[in-house]
C-alpha cells in the first residue's frame, strides 16, 4: 500500500489517544521503497484487537477460578496476567519448562521452597505472601 492509502480512522481511539501519534505501518513511498507512516487504524483492524483483548481477559478469568478452585497454582495465573508462555516463564525464572509446568499444579506448588518461590515472584515483581496467596483478586 502506498503511503497515502495508509488508513486513517477519525473516530478511533487510537486517533483520539493523548499522544496524537496512534500506530506506525509500513507502506511504500513514492519511489516504491518501504517507509513508514503513522496510521490512527480503521475499524476492521480495531475490531480484531479488541476481540483478541476480551480473549485475553476470558482467559485470565477462567485461570484466575481454577487457581481460587486449587485446580491450578497462582504461578499459572500471574503468567497468564504478564503475558508469559511456559518458553518465557522458564527463562526468566531459570528454570526448565518442565519443571515451571510440574509448578503449576498446586500439590507441588505447595511444596516448593521459599528460594524457588522467590525466583518467581521476582518474576512477576510480587512478594512471596502474596504469590502463595490463592484467593486471587
């Protein structure tokens, strides 16, 4: 597309942001060489980013009350809020996914040792009590 065809939708959010700027797009100059341009969106593509947000938070809502339920650990859930799959989660921690996924059952999560439970909650920027707390808000 061509720089000029880059959509721009007024009634968006993203045009109406607090930073007037919304999201850069690459799109082709007038030489056909790739630049970028600054686009508010349009609505197909705001549709399918918010469809994709709800999805997000019908996730975390459904973890969030297998962890309240002790069907899952609170590292299952504070990993779905941060956006972390089991690769990431496991990297920042040092561990092996193997091992971070054993974690996410509450039988073992219970049992971990306080340095293990540190290493996580470092992670996720929490304190140790409130990582072991399974009542989740």
């Amino acid at each position: 597309m061509k720089k000029d065809e880059v959509p721009q939708d007024h009634n968006s959010a993203l045009y109406q942001d607090k930073f007037g700027k919304g999201l850069v797009k690459y799109a082709l100059d007038d030489k056909d060489h790739y630049t970028t341009a600054l686009s508010s969106g349009w609505e197909p593509e705001m549709t399918v980013l918010q469809q994709a947000l709800d999805e997000l938070e019908q996730n975390i809502r459904e973890i969030r009350q297998k962890v309240i339920n002790r069907q899952l650990s609170p590292i299952a859930y504070y990993a779905e809020v941060k956006r972390m799959d089991l690769g990431v989660l496991a990297s920042y921690a040092g561990m092996w996914k193997w091992r971070v996924k054993r974690h996410f059952k509450p039988a073992v999560f219970d049992r971990l040792p306080v340095t293990t439970l540190k290493k996580y909650a470092d992670v996720f920027h929490l304190s140790v009590g409130e990582l072991t707390n399974y009542n989740i808000k």
